[in-house]
C-alpha cells in the first residue's frame, strides 16, 4: 500500500478532519477505503472513488494512468530492446521484447474492457453496495500501485543496462517488470469480475 503521511495537530487536525467527513459523505464506509483513497490521490490528485456523477471520470483516470505507466514502461524496454539487439545481446532485446508484448497484451485487455461509456453503474444507471465500491477502490489502488512499480522497474532496466550491467542482472530486472505488469492485469481483471456482477444482476 502506499505509504500516508498524516498530522493531527492544529489546523492541521480541521483540515483532515474536513477530508474525513468528505469520504464519509463520499464512500459511506471510510475506515476501510480510507487508506486506498488516500493511496491513488497520490498519483491521481483528482480522484474521489465512485460517487454518483464522478463514476465516469474516476473510471477514465485509472485507464489512463494505466495507459501513461504503461507507455512509459515500454518506451524504456524498447530502448533496451533496441540497443541491445545493436550491441548483439540477443538474450537481453528477447526478454525486453517478450516484456514489451506483455505490456501490449495488458493494454489490449484495458481498452477491452467495461468502460464508462457502455456500463449501467458508470453512468449512474445502476447503484452499488458500500462493499462493491470499496472492492472496485482497493482494485483500483492496487494496480495503480502495482503498475506504477512497474514503471520504476522498467527505470532500473535501462539504467542497468546504461551502466553495463550483466546480462543476467538485465534480463532479472525485465522479468520482474513483466511480473508486475501481469499482477497489474490481474488486480485490473478481478476489478471487471466485479463490473461483471453488477451487470449479471442488473439483467436478473
């Protein structure tokens, strides 16, 4: 989980206390989502979980921080891809190229996916339980945390592979950028199972 920092004291003390009734209103269960909420405002400033009205656009962050971690993720393996099949270290551009189609699989599976457009809970057409919407938050801070990693990893690659690391070292880091991003895929893909059900209820 991302690490928060909070300071009780003061003005301090009214200000989280404002942002504390505000989640209260917003979620309905703030000791539980708390942490996750305040984990993705982190990276999304923006987001504020999925009150009515805000469903769309909450949605539409998380796909796109996706899209932007993953981009940047695979421009710094296809750099290593690149120089490494110039430098003719066929091993190291072969576990970045596998990398770089793992992150293009992930991608596919996102804009695949339910999105606010075609979606009854996105567009406030269907309503959710207050543990449905903190499975979707913690879903939703779980792989922004997860790929967001990965993005970092993929940092270490290229500078690894800048600084003439051992190829073995590389191709470690790749595997481990590849392992993040197929948790990403899966933190991604169990939040649609739960779109799944709401879709599967609204039809009963």
């Amino acid at each position: 989980m991302f690490q928060i920092k909070s300071d009780f004291h003061g003005t301090d003390s009214i200000i989280s206390g404002c942002v504390y009734l505000q989640l209260v209103i917003m979620v309905g269960t703030p000791f539980d989502v708390l942490p996750y909420i305040r984990g993705i405002q982190i990276v999304l400033s923006g987001y504020e979980g999925y009150t009515k009205g805000k469903r769309r656009s909450a949605d539409q962050a998380i796909r796109e921080e996706i899209q932007r971690c993953c981009n940047r993720a695979r421009s710094h393996l296809m750099n290593v891809h690149d120089s490494a099949f110039q430098d003719k270290k066929i091993d190291v551009a072969k576990a970045a190229k596998n990398c770089c189609n793992r992150i293009d699989q992930f991608i596919e599976s996102v804009n695949k996916s339910p999105s606010g457009m075609n979606h009854a809970f996105f567009s406030g057409q269907r309503s959710a339980s207050n543990s449905v919407l903190k499975k979707l938050i913690v879903h939703d801070h779980d792989v922004i945390e997860m790929v967001t990693k990965a993005v970092n990893v993929s940092n270490s690659v290229e500078h690894a592979f800048a600084t003439k690391a051992s190829n073995d070292d590389v191709i470690s880091l790749i595997r481990q950028c590849e392992q993040k991003i197929t948790s990403s895929d899966g933190y991604f893909s169990a939040r649609n199972t739960v779109l799944d059900g709401l879709r599967q209820k609204k039809k009963v």
